[in-house]
C-alpha cells in the first residue's frame, strides 16, 4: 500500500486546479445589433505564479474570443481583493474576476 506525501498531494490539488481552470461567458440581446454580456476566470495563485494565468487575463480572452463587435468593458471585478494586504494572496490564493459590458451598436447610433 501506497501512501501519498505531502508534496505529491499538493502537487495533484494544483494540477487538478490548472486543467480545471474556469471560465464563463453569458451573452445577452438587447437589440438585433447589440447586447451586454459577462465573462467570468478564475484562477490558482502559487508563489506569484497563476496557474493557468490570471483570473483577469481569462476573463478578458474569454470575452475578446467571442468575436462581439465593438465590444466595452464597463466593470472590471477581481476578489478577494486586500488592498496593501493584496501580497498575502501572492503565496497562496484564489482569484475569482467578473467582467461585465455591453457590444454591438445601440439602435440609432450606427
């Protein structure tokens, strides 16, 4: 029988964490030729190394993946968030971004 040491176990939970890298894009019609939409990452934070990268940079990929014409971010949230404390994160952490805005042009303004 086998037993696992600490090592092996973190290094199973990170790469677990790297091929499971999140992402979420949800798009909404508002008219024939624009909408909103929200793009989500999330991402692992080892020793100032995101894994895959950050949670911001996955976010916004996702979202400049989806070909939307004209498209602006209008909100850019990244949490946790700690201000000076932010370094702590760097260690070890988890980053959650949420990006939300609108693409296309409005009726009337083409």
């Amino acid at each position: 029988m086998r037993s696992f040491s600490l090592a092996s176990a973190c290094a199973a939970l990170l790469l677990t964490s790297a091929l499971g890298a999140c992402s979420s894009l949800t798009i909404h019609r508002d008219t024939e030729t624009s909408g909103r939409f929200e793009s989500t990452g999330w991402a692992v934070t080892l020793i100032s190394f995101d894994i895959p990268k950050s949670s911001k940079d996955i976010a916004r990929e996702n979202a400049s993946d989806s070909r939307l014409t004209n498209l602006r971010i209008d909100t850019n949230e990244t949490t946790p968030y700690f201000g000076w404390f932010d370094w702590l994160l760097d260690i070890v952490g988890v980053r959650y971004t949420k990006i939300t805005g609108t693409w296309g042009f409005p009726a009337g303004k083409e």
